[in-house]
C-alpha cells in the first residue's frame, strides 16, 4: 500500500520538537508536539496551549487572502471544490476520510490541520493542486502558504460501499453532522458568548484541529480542537461516532481572558421561517418552512417543557432558570412530507439535535433567541446553556456533554408530548378578536387510554391574556388527545405568556407546552 505521505510529500509535515518537550510558538500560530506526546495525546495537551494563549495578549489573525479569493460570489467559491482522491486517509483505505475547504469570500482566515499517527504530529500542508477551481480564473502560483477554510468528514454511513460526508467544521466555531438518512439542517458551536446583548457578539473560533488517524476497522473519530477569541480561549475533544442516531461525545475547556457578561455553553443555532402556529403574511405553496420546530427541555427535576418556535417581529430572548438540566435541543418533530412540500429542501428529513449533560452542570438557565427573519436564508434560533456563576480569568470551565444528532427516535418525554401547534382566529365567522390554539397531544401514556378517559387540560395564561375557552378531546384522527383553546389578549403591545398540559385526576399525562405569543 502506498503511504500517504510518500504519494503527496508535500503534505505531511513533521512538526518535532528536537528535545522532547512540548513548545509553544502562539506568535506564529504553531503548535509542536513531542513524538512521545502523541502516543498518548489527550484534551490536556490542547488545555495546556489553551491557558498559555488566554494569559496573553490576543493577536487578531491577519487577512492574508489574495483580493481575488476575497471577491467570489457565492456560487464562484461553492465552484472550488477539493478532489476526492487527494482526501486524507483516502489512498490507505481507512473507514473515514477528510477532505478540506478552500479559504475564500467569508472564510479568509486560515485553519490549521494536525494529524496524530503513532510516529507523531504531523501538519496537514495546504496546496492548491488538490483542488479543482472549476470555471474560475484564478493564479493559483500565489496561493502557496495559505490554510484551509475548514474540513469535513467522510465515512459509510448509508451504504457500506459509499463514505458519506457525515460531519462538517467551517466558520468560526460552527459544525453540523447527520445521521442515517438526514439532510443538513441546524449547526451546532462551540461556545456562544453575548448572543442578544446591545454590546454585540463575539464569535470564537477554532484556530487549530488535531485529528486521531483511526485504525482500519474503526467506527468513531477523534477530533481536537484550539479555540481562540479575544476575551477567551478554549480546548475541545470531540468523539464522532457515525450512525442512525449520530452522537458526538464533547469535553470543553474555556479559559477567560476577560470577564464576560454572558456564556452560553453547547449552543445551537437553526432557522425557523413558518409553520401551523404562526402562518406566512404572503403566498407561498409551502405549508411550513423550518430546520427545528421547538426547543425541548428536560428539567433536573423530571419536568418535561416543550417550547414552539416562533418568528417575532422583534427580537425575542426568553430562558428557563434549573439546576442540572438532564438534556435539552432543538428539535424537528414533524416528520410529515406533506407538510412541507418542498423537495429540494427536503425539511422533514432535517436532524433534531439534543444535548445530553454529563455529570452536574450546575444553576442556571437555558436560554432561547429568536430574531425576526424576512426569509428561510438567516439561522434566526440559538439555544444554549448559562451558567449562573463563571470562574476567575484564568480558571478552567469545564463541560462535558453528548451531541445527538437524531431523526426518527429523536429525544421525548416518556409519557405523551406537543406533536402540532395549530393557532388561528378565535372565531372565523365574526373575528371577535381573539386567538385560538389547538394543541394535539401524543405519546403511550395516551394510547394506553380508553376513548371515554376524563382527560383535563390545565392551562395558565399570565395577566395579559384572558382565557375564554378551554376544551379537552379525544383524537381520533392519531389515538392521542386535543386541548383547544381560546383567548383574548389585553395589551396588543405585550406578549402572553401560556403554559398547558394533560392531567388525569392527580397524575400528570404530558409534557408542559410553554408558548409566548409575541406583540401583535
């Protein structure tokens, strides 16, 4: 078999430190690793490059990127693409694969590529031949010494005789993953840091990757990253592990370099446009238009929330103040075709992705952002954990979590749960002016029930609402259970606030349906 790095010399660097000790060159950008380091290379060795880089100065990465990668369009820059036989691991037949994203348009700063074999740390050397530019006419001579945009995974994931691509890290701190019949659709991060304040965003991001070479028969992949921004720093260890329900297992180390007003750890970010519980002000064929419908809660105390995503005409930050949360994602829940219509998009196959915290987390809150969003083109929706209390600078925070990229057995309640959210006019005939719900309840809690069960919807609606009407029935239609609704709201300025859920005499049936209508 030919060797990797005999068929392209050019790409494999070695990057040893001659006297066995691990170095640090952050002025450069280089990390170098000792050959016994990489034996047994682990979060601590990118923690140590971590803390170092967070007790310095930050040293914004220059824009070196030729004007002419700076100036593609869109389609011009999708048009450079890497060529599959040149992908690491490729010529060694290994079960994963990565191939590498050119820089260009957005993506102008580089990322540096480490792999760990059994000999050491090697660099993953950019070079333009092994890309195919397309119809672009560019001088690719000056493009010698650039980094990647990005890369992404390749395994077998829907047949065993084709690697899919299953995982993805390019833009700042943003990944995606699928798992066995998905289509991309929500990003997961790295760490969101003052998402929704006046002050403005900070987008960290991973700077440097370490990658495991995998054995000939392996089924998961280990992934090191650097993180880098100018008030943090960051070490991540992510194990891939491809398959129905891909999971990846996630060990985080953030490091402050100044104080922070807000953290938000494990963050998702996904678009949601229209659906059933908030119809379109303009025609469109679709019926509904989302890569999650919901965020879903699963709250240390057992209680189950589920929250219907809505786009606001203003912006819209709400949160849910726990300790030790046992899980909580944004998920897609309906699954139907039909409800969607849109082949290319193909949204009902979009994963659901739910963070499942290992070990104790701790108070604090999950918080939820929804931004007003003309289009389905803008992630308008992050979820992410915050802590209540975050260390001195310098200090560690650690958070370990799994990511769960899910399609048909996706995360629910063990009882019953929200499965559509149908709002609507009060009264059709003679608009009164009030708003009406139709909340449709399923799960095995429910079809255990005879048709004649005395099923009660207990509902809440804070002082600028008035319920007006309450009805709890049975539905044929799926085997689960109705709770209709119907409301007036006092102040058109203001939201309301609603909460909902199915109760037999004292037992508790469902999930807590927890809706805010936004200001009309």
């Amino acid at each position: 078999m030919i060797s990797f790095s005999r068929r392209n010399p050019r790409r494999l660097l070695p990057v040893f430190s001659a006297c066995g000790q691990i170095l640090f060159a952050a002025v450069f950008g280089l990390s170098v690793l000792a050959p016994a380091a990489a034996q047994g290379f682990s979060i601590n060795d990118v923690a140590v490059i971590a803390k170092k880089l967070a007790a310095e100065p930050y040293h914004k990465p220059e824009n070196k990127l030729p004007k002419d990668l700076q100036d593609l369009d869109y389609d011009q820059y999708r048009d450079i693409r890497f060529k599959p036989d040149q992908a690491l691991w490729h010529a060694e037949k290994l079960p994963f694969e990565l191939q590498f994203f050119h820089q260009g348009r957005f993506f102008d700063r580089p990322v540096k590529i480490n792999e760990i074999t059994p000999s050491g740390v090697h660099e993953v050397k950019f070079t333009p031949d092994d890309f195919d530019y397309g119809a672009n006419k560019l001088d690719t001579n000056h493009f010698k010494g650039l980094g990647f945009g990005g890369f992404r995974v390749h395994f077998p994931l829907n047949n065993p005789k084709y690697k899919d691509e299953v995982l993805v890290f390019q833009g700042a701190s943003y990944f995606r993953a699928l798992g066995k019949g998905q289509r991309y659709g929500l990003s997961a991060r790295g760490l969101a840091v003052d998402t929704a304040l006046i002050s403005g965003e900070e987008f960290p991001r991973f700077s440097e990757f370490w990658l495991v070479r995998p054995e000939p028969n392996a089924k998961e992949l280990v992934v090191y990253a650097l993180l880098n921004s100018r008030r943090m720093t960051g070490a991540y260890r992510f194990v891939l592990k491809p398959g129905a329900e891909t999971a990846m297992e996630t060990q985080s180390r953030i490091y402050l370099r100044e104080n922070v007003s807000k953290l938000g750890i494990a963050p998702l970010t996904s678009m949601y446009f229209f659906a059933d519980n908030q119809h379109i002000d303009k025609e469109d064929y679709r019926p509904e238009v989302h890569d999650s419908d919901g965020l879903s809660i699963a709250a240390g105390t057992g209680e189950w929330i589920w929250r219907p995503l809505v786009n606001p005409k203003r912006l819209l930050v709400t949160s849910f103040s726990m300790s030790n949360p046992q899980g909580f994602g944004l998920m897609q829940r309906d699954r139907l075709f039909d409800h969607y219509q849109d082949l290319e998009a193909r949204y009902e196959l979009r994963p659901s992705v739910w963070v499942e915290p290992k070990g104790t987390w701790g108070a604090g809150r999950v918080e939820l952002v929804q931004i007003p969003t003309p289009d389905e083109t803008n992630d308008n929706i992050v979820a992410y954990w915050v802590p209540d209390t975050l260390p001195a600078v310098g200090e560690p925070l650690e958070f370990d979590y799994r990511l769960l990229w899910q399609l048909d057995k996706d995360k629910r309640p063990p009882l019953s749960w929200v499965a559509q959210t149908r709002r609507g006019r009060g009264f059709v005939r003679n608009n009164d002016g009030s708003i009406g719900f139709a909340l449709d309840f399923e799960g095995p809690a429910l079809e255990r029930l005879s048709p004649d069960a005395k099923i009660e919807g207990v509902v809440t609606v804070d002082g600028n609402g008035e319920l007006l009407e309450r009805q709890t029935f049975r539905n044929d239609a799926t085997g689960g259970w109705r709770l209709s609704l119907r409301l007036k709201r006092v102040d058109n300025d203001k939201p309301v606030e609603l909460r909902a859920y199915l109760r037999s005499e004292d037992t508790t049936l469902s999930e807590t349906w927890s809706y805010i209508l936004p200001p009309s």
